[in-house]
C-alpha cells in the first residue's frame, strides 16, 4: 500500500469519524450558545410593562450630586458639532450640553419652551409678521472666544444656515418666510428681515407666521456663532466651523489654544469637558457632571446595553431604544435604570397615492382595516415600547388630545381595530372593486408584484416582513427588495420619480413642539420635492394643503391645537398609510447614574444627569 | 531578483488603478446611499442638495471625478475629504492603521504559533487521541464564525459582563504609545477570538502538508541513513510543508492589514475595517476609496515579500 493509498483508506475511516465528530461539534456549539444565552440568569417575573420615568430611578431632574465622569456608549456618530448643520437627535443631545439656544426645555416639560439665552418671552406683533427677542447679557463664549455672546451672533448664525457652505436641513422650511431670505443656498448675505438693535433682535415676517417661528428658536440654529471668529472657517466650502465650534453651553468638546476641536474623532469618541467660562446664574440648567466621554464604535448595542446594565457610571445608547431583547428584561429587573420619554414620533407603512392600487381611498382603507397593526407593534418591542399610532400627531405634541388622544377619531371605522378586521377589509375591497379595482373574494385580486422597498437590518427589517405577511393575507403580491436605511430614503422612498408603492419603514419625529412640524412635510401637496421628500405618500388634497396655510397663522394655544386636530383628522380620513406604533424614546443607564432624559431631544439630558 | 521586484511593483500600480475604478464604477453602478442627501438633513430643500453636491463635485461625469480623484492621490498623495464629517481621508485612515495593524500582527502571530504546532504534532502523532482532539478543535474553530464566537467571548470571559471575568471589555483599545500594557490587555481577546478560525485552518494544512511530505523519498532516505527523527520532521519535514503555508499567510496577514471588520465591530477597536463599513453603509465613497487602496496595497506588498521569501525557503525558486 502506497502511501496515497493508506492516506484514501485512512480518509474513508475518518469520514465516518467526521460524521460523528460533526455532531459533537453541533453540540458542543449548541452548548456554548445556551451557556451564553443563559448569562443574563433567568426571568424573575413576567410583570412586563412597567413603565419608568424621565428619570432613571425617578425624582427631581434638578436635583443631583455635583462632579463625576461618565461614558455614554454609542453605536455612531453625531451628525455635526456645528450647530448650523445638526439635526438628528443624537446630534441635538451633545449640542444642548455644549451651546445654547435662544429657547430651551427643562427635561420634565418638553411641552414649555423657557428662555435659555432670551431673556424673555418672544413678542409677537399682532399681525403675525414680527417677532422679538431680547438676548440676555453676561453670557460668555468658552475659549478661545472668550467674550460676550450679542444679539448679533444670532443674526449671523442665521444668515450662515442660508449659505450653501453651511447647509442647514431646516433653515428654509422655519425661517424662510423672514424678509429677505435666500430663496436658495448660494454665498453668504445679510438678511435685511433679520434686525438688530443693541440686545434685540428682531425677525420680520413676509407671512404671518410668527408663532411658528417663535417656536422654532428652540432649534439649534437659534446658537449663536462670532461672525469675527467663524468667518474665515465659513468661507471653506464646505464650512470648517464644524471643526472650531465656539461653545456657550456649560460644557464643551475639548479644544485647543485655536479653537480646534480636539476631542472629537469622528466614529471613535467625543470628550466632553467644563465650560470654565460658563456662568451657572444665567443658565436654568445645573450641570452637574464634570466631563462626559461618548465611545463610538458599539456595532452590538446588545453588549454595549449588557455592559451599562452591569458596570458603573455609563450610559446607552444612540438607538432610540436598547435592543428590544434587553429592554424587556431591564423593564422586569431593573426598571429603575430606565429613562423614559415620548418619542414625539409616528411610524408607519406609507401607501403611495400616486401609484395603483393605492390611487383608489377604499384600498388603503381596506388594508388598514385588516393589518394586524398590533403585530406590526411587536417588532418594535410590543405594548413596552408605546401606544398604537392611531394618527399622525404623537402624544405629547399639542393637537394630540385634541385629536382624540391616544384613541384617536372614533368615526372612522377601519382604524377602529387594531388588530385587524377581516370582515370589514373585505367591504372596502369591494366597494374598491366596484370602482374597478381587480378584487375576487373581498381580496385583491391584482396579478402584478408591488414594489416594496424596505430596510434590510432589524428591527425595520421584521416590520417590513410582518408587513409583507399582512399584505398577502388581502391577496397582494409584492416585489420585496430590501436595501440599507439611508438608500431607502436617499434613492427610493424620498425619490418620488421611483414610484414605489410601499414604503414600509418611515416614520417622523418632531423638530420643535409643533403639530405644524409633524404635519406639513409629511402630508402637504405643497411638501412634495422631486428629493429628499418626505410626504412619502404623496398626499396631495387642495383642502388639506389650503387648511395648513390657514392654521399656520394662528398663534400657539388651544385654537391652533384644534386647528391642525382637523386637518390631522381630514388625513386620517384620506387613509395614507398604516400607522402603527408611537414609541416612546427609552434610554439606559448604570445603577449608580441618575440619567434625566429631555423630552424635547429625547435622549439623555447631560446637564442634567448626575453620579448619585 | 531586483528586475522581478520593479516589475511586480509596476504591475501593482496598474492593478491598484484597476482596483480603485472598479470601487468607483461599482458606486455609481448599484443604489448607494445619496452622500449630498445625507449631508443635507432629514427634510432637505432641493436646491440644498444641489449646493451639496457641487460642493462635494458630485455633480460631475464620474469619470471627471474618477480622475480628479487619482490626480490628486498621484500629485499630493491627498485622498480627499470625507462626505460624512468632512475629515481629511488620508489623516482618518492613517490615525486607524495603528489599530488594525497591532490586531492583524498580533492575531497573526497567535495563530501561526498555535496553528503550526498543533499541525505538527497532529501529523507526528497521527491517529492519537491527542491528533483526534486538536483535528476536532480545529473543526470547531473553523465551524465557529468570528461575530459569534467574538460575542461569545465577550458574555463568557469579559471582566464587565462575564461569567468568568478574566480579559478587558470591549471599547477599552488605547495606542500602544499612550499606554502599552493597556494595549496588550485589550487586544488580548480579540487576538484569541481573530486567531481562532486561522490557526484552525493551519493547523489542519499543516497537518495535512507534513503527513505529504513526510511520505516522500527523500524523508525515507534520511531516516535510513541515521538522522534523528526530530532533524527529519523539523529539517527536512516542516521545512518543505510549510511553503504554501508562508503563500497563504502573507493574503491572509494582507486581508486583515486591510481590516477585520467583524472582529473591529464587536470588540470596537477604531480600525481601518470599521471605518470602510460605515463609509459603505454611508456612501463616503472617498473614505472607502482609501480603505481599499490601503487593503490592495498591503495585500500587493505582503505577496510580494512572500514571492521573495520563498526564494529563501525553497532552493527550487529562482527569479
């Protein structure tokens, strides 16, 4: 026998050896995994659903413990530190730490925006076409600034989020009726509607718009920026600010004698240290915390959310939520390491009103009435994590109650049960099939695949697939593609060219306490854009649209509530998607943090949280 | 020997440019996310989106920006800047280098010293029980992916959530410049976890190539003229069964230079591998540009230093 020869007969025993040895392996793999799987011990209690506050562990957000340094674990990055640019919630979370804004919100009430830099409330002229604010004396710029924030660096801070080196997301929906205002980004100019006198500032209005404007200066953009410093970084395009923020809040990024942020590596960290220029009699925010590390980088947020759960002064994560798996069992066994907010937002499965089906009132109607939306809820973590969304104006955003609260408007039979109604989606199928919508059976009866495009990672990824199921249950076929989250938006669903039919992973979040801020970009006609849209229906009803201009005007308060509770109902009547959860925002902390959430950003208020 | 080295460096050059057109076309090809749509905000205005890309020169043919893209690599050595957070690219890679380099050298070191040795002793000691033990560890090692087992290992022996507290947690990597035993202690598990799966895989090779070699003639011919046995296996033995071993090691060693991005993600160490995902998932075509550029370039050099080590190892190689 050769030595090939001994190796091919040693080959056959050992095949079978392999066989065996392949099925020890398993296992041996299947358990490691249940040792691994059983490292959080064992469910104590099936007591699910209690709920915590903004407050990990509770009581008053003012009050704390001074000093301690913390690490807040994140899966990204902020989008920018420039205040002109940011606008994401993680973003807004360092930046209400590091700047202030001419409006603010304590943590407990996201509803009353309090002044922070105004020294006062807004005076909104009669007409709606003017509003003032009188910046507060004795605050100061950290260094290398180092001198007194004026009403002009407002000025200039808005005039920058016209240009195109400092692309603001917002500055043209909020403060475009200012007089004046670039129509489109272009070179930096004065904006004559923009006018400053001593510590006033005063915004001219082309439309009567004003308290729609006075309750965006809460945002960012309202951060005031020295033009003297700032100038030549906005001359870069794109703007280098972003790099040599000048802070005003009570802590800043670490930077050096120029003014270059040294503490941020983009996806690894941010170090957040004192404002030794901040001055504690001008601000309503305590500070507590000496410096704050945020470590970027936790792919896994279920061991980032493990390791807050179990370790000391940490908090987690950038996500909205801890993964659902950890959130159930933290909400059993350590509910008072939980910090809990309204999310101030709606999810839903856009139907789009351009494309068939969906063109026809009585198919969208009929696949709300069926959708099991409570199955839709479970893939975001189920009755835990929020309310059904019965609406389009979230709970704690004015116009919520008077919509009908968390019920919503009893009148309209196909959102009445949530869990799906067969029986009644048959009817409006064929009352659809009577306009000549092809139905067999109470079901669609349609031979074309439907172009869904939906996210490819959870939890949107089960939402979309919980969705496909509910969809084929009313005899729809789709086309099911799944993409990343931003080429969803960015080249699909926001792209209306791309005549998608179902989008079933959007959602939107408030920019300011607002029902304008929840309705118009979604559901206006006016809103349409050939990019970036986000009336992802394409909703477009002459009524509607002729009911926002008209409830734009009224000031803030209960006639303006009721104003926009109308035309919310006028959309749920219009059946333009399937909404199906409000989830509450929901962060985690060590057992030794007292963690504040604010409800206006809804993440962790870092000037607010302290080291117990 | 020096004409060969000229010649392969040439065709690498030619080859990067290949690899660097083909991450372009592949961008421009297949639905990415929109990098000025991005940078624009949730809500964005068109005409912001339109300022936003030609800022970025996104508005361009791409093969405006294809050459401008090379000319200024060529001209300054200038990768250009990041989409997402406007960062010099060549800075960003080069900060992250540090840290995929200390994981790849390390890992690699790990599994060559215990993926040799254990090849070896399986195949001295073939059909032993001690062969059949590290043959079915070896199995497992390869059947076990690098995600899981790295998440295993941290639920098992990280010193914050672990049931068995011995290695640092994850997110604690620091340079070795700002604290050296901090750096060993953090990458000593990712070493372990990175290394698993190779020396598995060299183990087995090894085994396999050594129980080859050692059948050959000129084995028996050694052993019949008196050589002890430890000359004939080491001498003789590993050192013919261990050439297609170095091949292998210098694309792996290459891959990983390039970034390991599974083991980078979930033991967060700030490495080139996890900087490519995010730019991929984000559009940042110039980050991901550079991260291949670095991959190829290491893969490139690394075969080449393999090409001119077998030259040494194997006295049949001449160039």
């Amino acid at each position: 026998m050769t030595n090939t020869q001994h190796d091919a007969h040693l080959q056959k025993g050992r095949s079978m050896r392999k066989i065996k040895l392949s099925w020890l392996m398993t296992a041996l793999l299947v358990a490691l995994a249940m040792v691994v799987a059983g490292c959080g011990g064992d469910d104590k209690s099936e007591n699910s659903g209690k709920k915590a506050s903004p407050v990990a562990g509770g009581g008053d957000p003012g009050e704390g413990k001074p000093g301690g340094n913390i690490t807040f674990l994140a899966a990204g990055d902020v989008d920018y530190l420039d205040p002109g640019q940011t606008y994401y919630t993680f973003g807004y979370m360092v930046h209400y730490a590091v700047n202030r804004t001419l409006y603010g919100f304590k943590p407990e009430d996201a509803e009353t925006a309090i002044p922070d830099l105004a020294e006062g409330e807004p005076e909104i002229s009669e007409d709606n076409k003017t509003v003032t604010v009188t910046v507060k004396p004795g605050v100061k710029y950290a260094p290398p600034v180092d001198r007194e924030v004026t009403a002009d660096d407002i000025k200039y801070a808005i005039e920058r989020a016209f240009t195109a080196n400092v692309p603001s997301g917002y500055a043209t929906s909020y403060f475009a009726e200012i007089e004046g205002a670039p129509e489109k980004p272009g070179k930096y100019q004065e904006i004559p509607g923009i006018v400053v006198e001593g510590n006033k500032i005063t915004f001219k209005l082309t439309k009567a718009v004003a308290p729609r404007l006075a309750a965006a200066l809460v945002m960012p953009i309202t951060t005031p920026v020295p033009k003297e410093y700032a100038e030549k970084f906005d001359k870069k395009s794109p703007s280098e600010y972003d790099q040599y923020v000048a802070f005003t809040g009570p802590y800043m990024v670490k930077n050096d004698a120029e003014g270059k942020v040294t503490g941020r590596q983009p996806g690894k960290k941010i170090e957040i240290i004192r404002n030794p220029n901040w001055d504690k009699a001008t601000d309503f925010r305590p500070a507590f915390l000496d410096s704050i590390t945020i470590e970027e980088g936790n792919d896994d947020l279920t061991v980032a959310a493990r390791r807050t759960l179990a370790g000391q002064t940490l908090l987690c994560c950038d996500s909205g939520q801890p993964p659902i798996p950890i959130l159930r069992r933290a909400l059993q066994r350590n509910p008072d390491q939980l910090g809990r907010v309204a999310g101030g937002g709606t999810r839903w499965i856009a139907l789009n009103t351009t494309q068939k089906p969906f063109d026809n009132l009585n198919v969208r109607k009929a696949l709300i009435a069926g959708f099991d939306r409570n199955a839709l809820r479970l893939t975001r973590g189920g009755e835990e994590v929020g309310s059904i969304a019965q609406h389009w104006i979230p709970p704690g955003i004015p116009g919520h109650e008077e919509s009908g609260g968390d019920a919503g408007f009893t009148e309209f039979d196909w959102m009445q049960n949530p869990e799906g109604d067969p029986a009644l989606a048959a009817k409006y199928m064929e009352a659809a099939g009577e306009e000549g919508v092809p139905v067999e059976n109470g079901k669609y009866a349609g031979k074309d695949n439907i172009l869904t495009i939906a996210t490819n990672a959870d939890p949107g990824l089960k939402t979309a697939q919980t969705a496909q199921t509910e969809f084929e249950k009313l005899g729809f076929k789709l086309n099911f593609r799944k993409v990343p989250q931003d080429t969803l938006y960015t080249k699909f669903c926001s792209v209306p060219k791309k005549e998608v039919p179902i989008c079933p992973n959007v959602g939107w979040f408030k920019d300011f306490q607002d029902p304008e801020s929840m309705l118009q970009p979604t559901f206006s006609g006016a809103a349409i854009k050939p990019a970036g849209n986000v009336n992802w229906s394409q909703l477009k009803v002459p009524e509607i649209d002729q009911a926002m201009l008209d409830a734009a005007t009224i000031p803030l308060g209960d006639e303006r509530n009721k104003a926009w509770a109308e035309i919310n109902k006028q959309i749920v009547a219009q059946a333009p998607g399937i909404p199906y959860v409000w989830d509450d925002s929901i962060s985690i902390a060590s057992k030794d943090m007292k963690m504040v959430i604010n409800g206006y950003y809804t993440s962790p208020d870092l000037s607010f949280t302290s080291v117990k | 020997m020096l004409a060969y080295i000229i010649r392969r460096l040439l065709w690498s050059v030619v080859l990067l440019l290949v690899v660097s057109l083909v991450i372009f076309l592949i961008f421009f090809i297949l639905p990415t996310a929109d990098p000025a749509e991005l940078r624009a905000g949730r809500n964005p205005d068109p005409e912001l989106v339109a300022a936003i890309e030609a800022q970025l020169g996104l508005n361009r043919p791409f093969y405006v920006q294809y050459f401008f893209f090379i000319r200024d690599i060529v001209t300054e050595f200038n990768f250009g800047r990041s989409y997402q957070n406007n960062v010099d690219v060549r800075e960003e890679i080069f900060s992250r280098i540090p840290a995929t380099a200390s994981l790849a050298l390390g890992a690699a070191f790990v599994w060559l010293v215990i993926g040799l040795l254990i090849g070896i002793l399986s195949a001295v000691k073939r059909g032993t029980i001690l062969d059949r033990l590290a043959m079915g560890a070896a199995l497992v090692g390869i059947s076990a992916p690098v995600y899981w087992l790295g998440l295993v290992s941290i639920y098992l022996f990280s010193n914050d959530i672990g049931r068995f507290p011995i290695f640092e947690p994850p997110g604690t990597y620091v340079a070795i410049t700002e604290d050296p035993t901090q750096w060993l202690k953090s990458l000593l598990l990712p070493w372990l976890v990175l290394a698993t799966a190779f020396a598995a895989v060299y183990a087995r090779f090894m085994r396999s190539n050594l129980l080859e070699v050692m059948g050959e003639d000129y084995i028996r011919t050694g052993r019949a003229k008196g050589l002890k046995e430890r000359a004939v296996v080491f001498r003789h033995g590993v050192r013919a069964a261990i050439t297609p071993i170095v091949t292998i090691f210098g694309l792996d060693l290459g891959i990983l230079l390039g970034g390991a991005i599974l083991t980078e993600s979930v033991f967060n160490i700030p490495g080139i591998g996890r900087t490519a995902f995010d730019a991929i998932s984000k559009g940042d075509i110039p980050i991901v540009q550079g991260t291949v550029i670095i991959g190829a370039t290491a893969i490139i050099l690394l075969n080449l230093i393999v090409d001119i080590v077998y030259a040494f190892i194997d006295p049949r190689v001449r160039y």
